[in-house]
C-alpha cells in the first residue's frame, strides 16, 4: 500500500453563497493545486448534489485518483455522502475525506470570520488534510456479530415506550431503573395536556404491559456502573440496590406499608406528604412491590421492630439482602434519563422553601391529584385553608440568563393545565392569574387549549415578577409585577405563588455520559449526532438517546423519540452482523 | 496587616465625615489599616453621571482607580455608590480593550494611566471578611435587645454582572453581620425596597412615600433599630425620619447605624467615639 502513487483529487464546493460569498475560492483552488500529490483540483455550486457527485466520480476515473478531500460542510452531515460516492468510483471510504470550512463563511454562523481570515484557516486546514490523507492508511474491517439484545436506561415514559417497541421486535430488553418503579416523571403529572386525560390512566398500560412482556428484564432500584466495549458488543455492569424485599415472594398486598410504624416523606407528593419507611410508591406502581426505605426505617436505623417481616404472609421481608452487581452484554443502548425540575430556591427573589405558600408546579399537580397528599383538594400549605387568588409564574429558571437560556417547552401548557383543572374541577371560584414573557404553544391542539383556558376568565399578565414578598400575619403573598402590556408595575396580593420551573438535566447525567462516551450540548443534555438530521444517534455508534435526557420535550415528543431510537437500534442490530474497523475489535477484546 | 486605599467619595466628606473617623477606628480594632487617597475625586455616581455621559463617566472613575494603582492597594469604599461605580468601571475597562485605549489617552493628558491591577471592595464585604470568629472574640457589649431592620440598599449588590457580594435579591450580609454582633436580624416585608433618596432630586414627595412605606413595615416588623452599610440610605432614614414625620404627622424615631458604628458599639467604643451626637434621629436606649 505504502508503495503505491498517492493521486489526490481536490474538490472546493461554494455551497451556493454559503462557502463562496466568505471566501475566495480561486485562491483557495489555486493553493489545493500547489499541494503534494494532488493531481487534479475542482470547484463547484454545490458538491453534494447530482451533478457534484458526478464531477468527483468523473474525475476519479480520468486522473486515475485513489484519494479524495472534499472542501464543504460538516463532516458529522455528508461524510457518508461523499464516502458512498467515491466507493462507487473504487476509492477507498478510508481514502475520502470531507473538511468543514462553512463554518467560517457562512452567514450566522457562530464560527463565522472575515474573508482574510477564512481562506488562512481553509488553507491551513486543506494543507492537513491533504498531508494526513496521503499518509494515511486504510483501516481493516472486520465482521462483527451483534448481540440482539438492548440496554435501556431509565424507566420514564421514553424509556419503557422504546423498550416496549425493541422487545415487541423481538430483540431482550434490560430496562434499568434507579427508583423501586417505573413511569418516572409522568406518574407525578396527574392529568396530561391537551387531553385533560389521567395520568396515570394512560401510563399504567404501557408500564403494566412492559411488566410482563416476556422479552423484557425490568431492573428497578438499580444503576448503570460500568460500560464497555462497543457495538454491537457492549459489556455492561449494573449494581442492583437491595429493596430488602423479595420481588418473587411480595405480592403487593400492603399488609407490611399498614403496619409499618416508621414515616418519611413521600417522593409522591413532592415532599408534601408521608409514606411508611416500607412503601410501595403509588397505586398504580410497576411493579407492585414493596421496598424498604434503610435511611427511615427503624431496623436500620435503631435495630429494633422488624414488623413487616412478622405481618408478610409470603415471608417476602429480607433484611440480609445485599447490593448485587449483575454483568449484561447487549448489542446497543439507549439512554432516556429523564429530567429534574429546576430548583427555584436559587431565585432568591421568589422566596421558594422561605414562603410556605410558593410551590412548584409539580407540587400543585400533586395537591391536585385525588391520590395526592390532600386527596385532590387545593389546600395551602401554611393553614390548609383553600386558595381565593392563584398566581402563577412562567420561566422560572429557563429563559433566563441568570439560570438557563432556553425554553423548557413544557411550562406553558402545564400551566394552562392546571389552571382548567382548578377553574372546571376543584375551585371554580378561584382567580387565577399567569404571569408570562410570552406564551408559547405550538402543538397539535395546543393553541385551543391556550384559548379554553382564556374563556374560562383566567387572568394572563404578560410580565415577569421580579419579587415576591410575604405577609408575616396572613402568610399571604404580596407580587410585584411589571405589566408589560400596561407599561405600568402592578402588585398583586396572592394566597399561593405557583412556579412554573424549568426543565433541568437529572442528576447522574454527567458521569453517565463519561460511561458511555457521548457528549454533553452546553446546557447539561446528551448531545445528538446532528441536531437537525440525527437527532436521536450520538458520536458513540450504537448509543441513541430520547426524552427529556435529549431536552425539554413534552409526552408526545418523547414517545417520537423512543420509537426513533428504537428504530436506530434495530437497524444496526438486525442484520445480526456489522462491519467494525478492526482496531474498535480489538480493544474491546483487551478491555 | 490588611491595609486599603481608603475612597471616602463626596457623601461623608461633605455630610457625614464622622463615618469615615469611626469606620477607620473600628477598623483598625481588626487589623484592617486604611490609607487615604490624595487626590481622588467625586466617583462618579453610578447612576446621572453614567447615564449623561458614558465616557466621561469612566474617564472620572478610571482616574479614580489610578490613585489606588499608584498605591498598589485594593479600594476599599464606604458609599455603596463608588463601590458599584468603581467596580463597574474596574471591569469594564479590564475587560474593553477598545475602551480601556480611548480612556488611557484622556488620562495620559493628565499623566495618568488606568492598568487594571486592583480590586474594589465595599465594608461590608470586609466585615463579613473578618469572620464571625474573630468579631465574637472582641465583643465589649452585648446587643441582645436589638432587633435591627437591615437595609442593604441598591448598589451593594447591583449590577449583579459586576458585584459578586451577595444575592441580588435576598441578600443576608447584614443580617449575617448582626447576627455576629449578638443582635437579631428581623425579616420584614419591604426589606428590598430602594430607600428612595435616589430620586429625592427630582420627586422629593415619591421619595418621602417610599420612605413611609418602608418605616412602616419595620414597624410593623417590630424592629427597634435600622443597620445599613450605605451613606445614602443612612442619611435619607436618619434625617428623612423627621420629614416623613412632618409630613404626615408620623412619630417614627428609629435610630439608624452605619454598619461600622454598629461593629463599633459592640467592640466597646462610646458613642461619643462612634459620633452618635451628630445623628438627626437622635439615639436612645435600643
């Protein structure tokens, strides 16, 4: 190989305007002709049509080229693109090489610089690229056969509906959940927009069926620890956490959560209710078993009762149960971790965990919720009494430069979601009021329900609050606004602040990343391949992301999501073999 | 020991000097020395001046800030104004090498140069500094009986690009400081109200309203005493007092502390050493 004459073959494109009006492509052309070994240089319109591709094939052909640089766009967009068109022409995919300076010239473009400068870098980066392709040598490939199996981390709505779509193909599911249940955030949500229909209600389905689906392994209170190798091929290690309950024994009948003597806060009721230290999370819970709660129970803690064990009729009760560490080998993975709500305890100026009367949203979707910590009527935390004037602000931690920049997509329409649930369900007689930048509702029925919500006399008051300060004898909330829309500041007097807070990463998303080796955008959310093009794929083949652990997406985006990733899954795997470079083989042998 | 190029601004030289003398006396009590800036100007207020003309703004504060270069010691400011004034400036100019050029050739007119090697503080920020240890240790007198109402005021913690003091919108500094001294801090609603002097000039009957406002609710809070590290919001409560009071037939009689008389009290000094004598509001027994 060495030996052979290196010909290689130059090809400039302008991308219309894109690449020519920031740079001076005769130039750049001329220069590409000086390098060494480059037999034949070409510009064109646009390399990556028809037309384009021919000139490359043509060219291969009449100046007997083995090696091809293509001077345009992205490589993570059109390498494979052009890669495909110098094979059909008997050129190496190793031997073709796509560089990207659009990312110099093109208007808007964050890198973009001035023309000097752009065809300085264009050469400089020419100049590599011809030198290291004519060094370079082609990378064996060898076959590889694929585990048909998927790991599926995080037990939401994305994740179980992309488990359920892989298993219902045929392919074993691990579905790996840190929590003792599955549903994630959804379960919380108690009814879903536009549809006002119960959360639950349509989760449970989907959760029950990913339960008993027989190609399906559900790993609850467990955790992704260690993973290796490659596609196709990953090893994977997963510490199980013990729920000090015998999964096969317990039969969910509760007997154990009655007696139970020991209290801690729920985590389904954000906080704002108790559970038993052994608790089975909601009714509707998958599965349906109970875990023990080490850090609130009373044997753990104190050594002492032991109850639930005495009452179990299975004998279910484990206390000796330790962490288990089990090893899978699977063919690819998808992460769909979810998200957290941002905690607006850092808005100082909101007064949150200062002000018993301002929540969360997700805390009123709770109090809301017949099976919430109040059965479903609005009460407010600092006396129980029901609120008379609801106030509720938007943005709170997103679209903010102090917190996080971008839209969290969701806020509005839960907003205007739980404001048709107190108007039409719980308390008709309450004013609401929403203080919003903008409202933003774009999706199939959204606008309609944006304006359902307006007949039912919500008040929307375009402005962001900029403090909110408490009456020490009424504990009522005094908010100080400025109406936008008026020009004017207004303060309004409110019995309860909800914030409308953002979507943030959930926690663990950064070592998991490490694991995977797949990136980080700038806010914290897995990176996709191509934001556009390839928007579930990541720079590691064979990880695919989906849901919010992507960005802020409402149900139905997420479910998009799964299923895309899911497809992503099964076409690499279902040939049962792939084609790998032969060095990704051999370290993942080593590893 | 710490010493700081001291920049009284115009505030306490023309109105209120006897800040500056126990400011530099509690001070000291800590370690912490101060030495004057001969030459230094007015800051220039963070707000008209910097509105009217941006650069001439800056050209007045980076000249300002040459003085400490030339000292080679941080500011250390007592008006929450210069503090924000000079700060903003600081960073700006370290930041805009554009700016930074078309200020140095006004100052090289005057033989002067602006370098960006110090910082600015304000005397909170050195208060809290000193540390909750090292003010018990010097306690003289014990302040259980206070419940202080604080007004941290506008420009310690704005622009909150530039002054990294604390929370922008609940800030507890003082508080933290009162608390060290043995004194309770007391929450009140309209904690974050501006004081009102900032538009005294051109609305004094807004700037009385803001000021009742905010009286009341430390009334109603049942504080006995208000704290602030700013000499604008000191002067507009100690003698605005009696104005709020003429106008609308009111009694309110806080008495009002700088924040280095307070630290000042509570290390032992008297308060003819503090200065009491000179406060409108005149100082009982809190």
């Amino acid at each position: 190989m060495s030996k052979e004459e290196k010909r290689v073959g130059v090809f400039i494109c302008h991308c219309g305007k894109n690449i020519a009006g920031g740079v001076d492509i005769n130039a750049l052309l001329e220069h590409a002709k000086k390098l060494t070994d480059v037999v034949f240089a070409a510009e064109n319109r646009f390399t990556c049509s028809e037309e384009g591709q021919a000139t490359i094939c043509d060219a291969v052909k009449e100046h007997n080229l083995n090696r091809i640089v293509v001077v345009a766009c992205d490589p993570t967009l059109h390498s494979a693109t052009f890669q495909r068109c110098g094979e059909k022409a008997g050129v190496d995919p190793a031997f073709t090489e796509l560089i990207d300076i659009r990312k110099w010239t093109m208007p808007g473009s964050p890198q973009k610089v001035d023309q000097e400068q752009a065809l300085e870098n264009s050469k400089r980066l020419m100049e590599q690229t011809v030198k290291r392709i004519r060094l370079k040598r082609a990378i064996p490939q060898v076959e590889v056969i694929v585990e048909p199996s998927v790991l599926v981390i995080g037990g939401g709505i994305a994740g179980v509906e992309a488990s359920l779509d892989l298993a219902d193909k045929g392919y074993k599911v691990f579905l790996v959940e840190r929590l003792p249940t599955i549903g994630g955030k959804m379960a919380l949500l108690y009814k879903v927009f536009p549809t006002n229909d119960c959360a639950p209600c349509i989760l449970a389905p989907k959760t029950a069926y990913a339960n008993m689906h027989p190609n399906i392994t559900l790993l609850t209170n467990s955790e992704v620890v260690d993973v290796q190798g490659h596609v196709g091929n990953f090893q994977v290690k997963v510490l199980k956490h013990p729920r000090y309950v015998d999964e096969k024994k317990c039969t969910g009948d509760g007997i154990c959560v009655e007696k139970c003597p020991a209290k801690a806060p729920s985590e389904y009721s954000a906080g704002m209710g108790k559970r038993k230290a052994i608790y089975i999370p909601f009714p509707q819970a998958i599965p349906r078993k109970a875990a023990i709660d080490a850090d609130h129970c009373l044997y753990f803690q104190k050594g002492i009762c032991r109850v639930c064990e005495k009452v179990c009729p299975t004998g279910a009760v484990n206390f000796e149960q330790k962490p288990e560490t089990m090893e899978l080998k699977v063919g690819s993975i998808i992460a769909a971790t979810g998200f957290e709500e941002y905690d607006p305890s850092k808005k100082k100026e909101y007064g949150y965990g200062l002000y018993p009367n301002v929540i969360t949203q997700f805390q009123l979707a709770r109090l809301l919720d017949i099976d919430g910590p109040t059965k479903g009527k609005l009460l407010r935390p600092s006396d129980g009494k029901e609120p008379k004037n609801i106030m509720m602000i938007q943005c709170v931690g997103s679209r903010d430069e102090k917190a996080n920049v971008y839209c969290s997509s969701v806020c509005c329409m839960y907003a205007l979601k739980h404001a048709q649930i107190i108007k039409e369900m719980v308390l008709h007689d309450a004013e609401i009021y929403i203080c919003y930048i903008d409202m933003r509702t774009p999706g199939k029925g959204f606008e309609e329900y944006y304006k359902q919500t307006r007949d039912l006399g919500v008040t929307f008051i375009r402005g962001k609050p900029n403090e909110i300060m408490e009456d020490p004898k009424t504990k009522n909330l005094i908010v100080v606004v400025e109406d936008t829309l008026l020009g004017e500041p207004v303060m309004f007097e409110a019995d309860l602040v909800v914030l409308s807070c953002a979507i943030v990463p959930s926690q663990g998303m950064k070592q998991l990343a490490e694991m995977l080796r797949i990136e980080l955008d700038e806010n914290g959310f897995f990176k996709e391949a191509h934001p556009k093009l390839r928007p579930v794929e990541t720079n590691v083949r064979g990880v695919y992301i989906c849901g919010c652990a992507q960005g802020p997406k409402d149900i139905p985006d997420a479910i998009v999501q799964a299923k895309a990733a899911a497809s992503c899954a099964d076409s690499e795997l279902r040939k049962g073999k792939i084609m790998l470079p032969e060095f990704i083989v051999k370290m993942g042998k080593t590893s | 020991m710490r010493e700081y190029a001291l920049f009284l601004g115009c505030l306490i030289p023309a109105r209120l000097p006897s800040l500056e003398a126990v400011s530099v006396k509690v001070l000291e009590k800590f370690g912490i020395g101060t030495r004057p800036m001969i030459g230094a100007s007015c800051c220039p207020d963070p707000i008209v001046m910097k509105s009217l003309d941006y650069k001439a703004w800056l050209a007045i504060a980076a000249r300002n800030l040459s003085i400490a270069e030339e000292m080679k010691l941080d500011i250390l400011t007592l008006c929450s104004g210069c503090f924000s004034t000079l700060s903003k400036a600081n960073k700006v100019l370290k930041e805009n090498a554009k700016l930074k050029d078309e200020i140095g050739s006004f100052l090289s007119e005057i033989n002067r140069g602006f370098s960006g090697t110090i910082n600015v503080r304000q005397v909170a920020e050195v208060i809290r500094e000193i540390g909750p240890e090292a003010i018990k240790q010097r306690l003289q007198r014990t302040l259980e009986q206070w419940r202080v109402a604080t007004q941290h005021g506008c420009h310690l913690v704005r622009p909150s690009d530039v002054l990294h003091v604390d929370d922008p919108n609940r800030p507890t500094i003082l508080d933290e400081i009162v608390s060290w001294v043995g004194a309770k801090p007391i929450e009140y609603p309209l904690k974050m109200l501006c004081c009102g002097v900032g538009i005294k000039a051109i609305d004094p009957e807004t700037n009385l309203i803001m000021l009742r406002e905010k009286l009341e609710s430390i009334r109603e809070a049942e504080a006995n005493c208000i704290v602030t590290p700013c000499p604008f919001c000191f002067i507009q409560f100690d003698m605005g007092q009696r104005e709020v009071n003429r106008k609308f037939k009111e009694s309110y009689a806080f008495p009002v502390f700088y924040i280095t008389e307070l630290l000042g009290l509570a290390v032992g000094l008297s308060p003819e050493e503090i200065g009491l004598q000179f406060h409108t509001t005149p100082v009982k027994e809190v």
